[in-house]
C-alpha cells in the first residue's frame, strides 16, 4: 500500500468518529437529553456539563498511561479497536433511554460517560499515529486533512439525519413515540463510526510498528511518497546511516518496553521527569490544557446554547451544525498550508484571537442571524487551532515518546477540561444568563494564547530532532 493510500485511510477514521463528536455531543443528543430526558433545561444542562466533566477527568487519568501503551511495538491497533467498539456500543444503547424511564437520566448520562471515554481513548492511539504516516514536510496537512475530512464526515451525518431522522414524518416508517427518531440518530452514528473506521482498523497492524531509524535516518522525502510503508527506504552505496527495524507484533514488544502495569508506571514517572527538559513541549501542552477548556464549551454546549437561549427547534439546530461543520472543514484545509509554512505556533494564535472575537460576538448576539454568523466564524477556526495543536506536537515529539506524549496531549485537553463546564455553570446560575455563561469561554481562549506566546517552535523542534526523529515544520 502506498503511503497516499494509508494517509486516506488514516484521514477517514477522522470521517468516522466525527459522527460522534457532532451528533452526541454537540448538536443532536445533548440538546435531546436536556429538552426530553432531564427534568427540565436547566437541570439538563447541569446534568450534562457534569458527564462532560466526568468523563474528562477518566481520559485525564488514563491519557498518559495510554500514551506509553501506544509506544509498545505490539497490539496499538488492538486497543484503537477495543476503544472503538466500545464508543460503537455504549451509542447505540442510547437510542433505549426513553423519557421518563425510571433512572433514565442516570442511566443514559452513565452510557453516554462510557462512549465518551472510550471516544477519546482511541482519538490517542489514533492521534500516535500521525507522526508514522505522514512526511516532514507535510505534516501539518495531512493533520488538517484529517480534520476537514472530520468535519466533512460530520455534516455527511447530520444531513442524513436531518433529511431522513429528524422531521414531522420520519423517513422508512421510523416511529416517532416517545421521540425514537431523535433517539434513533444514535443507531445511526454508531453505524456509521462502525463502517468508515474499518479502513483504518484494518490498516492499523501495518503501521502500529513502523520502522524506526538512528537520528535522521528516516526516508521521507517526497521522492518515497509513494514507496510502500512496509519495506524499509533503500540504502545508497556509502550511506552510513542505519535503519533499524522493529520486531513485528507476532514478535513480541520492543526491546525495552514496559509489560507489566507496574513498568509502564515507572515509565511514566520517568517521562514525567524527562517532559521537563522539552520546555517548549510542556509550555505547548500548558498552554493547550487552558485554552482547549473554550474549545469543551463551544463543543459540548454550542447546540444547548443555539436552542436555549434563541428558542431553536431541533431541526434548526442540525442546520446549524452542518453549516458550522462545513465552515469547519473549509477552514481546517485553508489552514493546513499556513501551518507548514509559518509554523504551528503562528496558526493558533491566528485561531485564538479569531476564536475570541467571534464567541464575544455569540455572547452579545441580539438575534439569531448575528448568532450564526459568530457561529460559522468560531466554525472556520475551531479545526485549524486542533489541527495545528496536533502537528504542532508531532514536530516537537522524539520518535522514542510519541505515543507518551500524543498521551499527555489527551491528558492535557482532559485535565482541567471540568473547569470550562463547571465555570460556565457557575456563571450561568450566578447571572441567569446562558449568554454570560458562554462568555467564560473568552477567558480561557486569552490565557491559553498568553501562555503560548513562550513556546519557541524551532527550539522545540531541534530538541526533538537531537533526540532523535522530531520532524521539521
């Protein structure tokens, strides 16, 4: 398979599980649970901020542990399927959870924790893959390629679910008692997320042990695009350089990686030491922890906002959805070569200043048409800052701690990921206003960007270079 093949494959997990992302988090279920299955609006938004809360500190728990499960040379791509099946499951048993049903609310805010945290565990054995399939010099588009890919598979979803779930008369005779065809939207999402992650399931053990080389021995040049992944870059008369390959995973882990639970915690205390020295990797993953917590609010309460505070039906919301993630995509591919060529660090900042003009404008929206045109422009720069953050990291990630530090970069999105929820309840209940709530969200974008304004990219990259296999931006 050549490597253009394996990075469309890669690219279509992003299609998959955006499925996820959009319909149960964002826009469709989370709005349906605290419009039908909670008591009331106001409790169902608390309720709901509390499951996004709860299931941010598990991934934050679990994320760096992960990581060093992702560095094993052996079965990465069991536990990228393993996290996989698990979010395809626990959203499907949502479509059961009838309103009223005795310990309905506990009972789906419970299922939907679990498809949460298996969502994320498997986005960090899928992130630790970028760096094995992508080339220097086109990381930063092949990460954004993924998002816009994401993002494009998102409105692919939402429009299915809007023509043929969500209307008066539900399309195929699906019935509409006791709101099974908003329910329903969950089958739909697990079966998508369950037919497009196939590719990259099927993919994932050709690529779970790429072939690591001495520092600057990896043969990624435009010229091996096309050269198949599993066969190592062929070696010039008097190149002293040496490749070195993995053992397969019917071989066992590599040389000098943890087996046991107890190893791969020494492990990660040792990481947690070492991650002092890349200063500009640890100030990248601070700075990220803050302003990732105004992404969680955008996310997990951009629908609840849209149908709270300006009385949208359902169906309004998914429109909105889909033009956000058309906005998304369109913004996340613009991006990709701004990335390359001015560095990760330049393009979230661009996207943090932008992310807070344009959610200042959603906090004093006097109508819905301002509304979504703040909407459509924190769309068009939401998926460049993930994108960026996420090459951004892979330049500045040694081959030898990729999958630890794809680990940390979960973890630092999911540690204080409670404090955009729980700070924006606060403000809610404090002011009676959902607009003052939404407006923490400029909080976190301003100190996250502040933060990120001492991280030297090039320092950080020739750190990882030295070490051995941090790719130039």
């Amino acid at each position: 398979m050549t490597r253009n093949k394996i990075i469309y494959a890669w690219a279509t997990y992003d299609w998959a599980n955006s499925a996820f992302a959009a319909l149960v988090v964002t826009f469709v279920y989370s709005a349906y649970f605290t419009q039908a299955i909670a008591p009331d609006e106001v409790t169902g938004m608390a309720l709901w901020s509390w499951a996004v809360t709860s299931s941010g500190i598990l991934v934050a728990l679990a994320a760096p542990f992960l990581g060093l499960i992702a560095d094993r040379g052996r079965g990465r791509h069991r536990y990228l399927t393993l996290a996989t099946l698990v979010c395809i499951t626990a959203t499907a048993a949502l479509t059961f959870i009838e309103p009223g049903q005795p310990q309905g609310v506990l009972l789906a805010l419970v299922i939907f924790v679990i498809a949460n945290v298996a969502f994320e565990i498997g986005t960090v054995f899928y992130n630790a893959f970028l760096p094995d399939i992508a080339p220097p010099e086109r990381i930063g588009r092949v990460s954004g390629f993924g998002w816009g890919l994401g993002y494009v598979g998102g409105i692919g979803c939402l429009a299915i679910a809007l023509l043929v779930f969500v209307r008066d008369t539900p399309l195929f005779g699906i019935a509409t008692e006791a709101g099974f065809h908003y329910r329903a939207t969950n089958l739909l999402v697990a079966l998508w997320f369950l037919v497009f992650s196939l590719p990259m399931l099927v993919l994932a053990p050709r690529v779970s042990t790429p072939r690591i080389s001495t520092p600057g021995a990896m043969n990624l040049s435009p010229d091996n695009r096309n050269r198949p992944v599993d066969k190592p870059p062929e070696r010039k008369p008097g190149d002293a350089r040496r490749v070195v390959p993995v053992p397969s995973p019917e071989e066992g882990p590599r040389r000098g990686q943890p087996e046991t639970l107890g190893e791969w915690a020494a492990g990660l205390l040792k990481t947690l030491a070492e991650i002092r020295a890349y200063r500009d990797t640890l100030r990248l993953l601070l700075a990220r922890l803050i302003y990732n917590d105004g992404l969680v609010m955008v996310f997990a309460f951009g629908g609840i906002y849209a149908a709270g505070t300006f009385d949208m039906p359902l169906s309004e919301v998914i429109q909105f959805g889909i033009a956000a993630n058309i906005a998304a995509a369109l913004g996340t591919w613009a991006f990709g070569p701004v990335d390359d060529r001015f560095g990760g660090k330049v393009t979230i900042l661009i996207t943090l200043l932008a992310l807070t003009g344009f959610t200042l404008l959603a906090a004093v929206a006097p109508d819905k048409t301002w509304f979504w045109i703040a909407g459509l422009g924190l769309g068009i720069f939401v998926g460049p800052n993930q994108a960026a953050s996420r090459s951004l990291l892979s330049r500045f990630a040694p081959a030898r701690h990729r999958g630890e530090f794809f680990g940390f970069f979960a973890f630092s999105g999911k540690l204080t990921a409670f404090l955009g929820p729980l700070s924006m309840g606060i403000v809610t209940q404090w002011a009676g206003s959902q607009r003052a709530g939404i407006a923490t969200a400029l909080v976190f974008f301003i100190a996250g960007g502040m933060l990120l304004l001492g991280v030297d990219e090039k320092r950080g990259i020739a750190r990882a270079q030295h070490d051995g296999g941090g790719f130039s931006g």
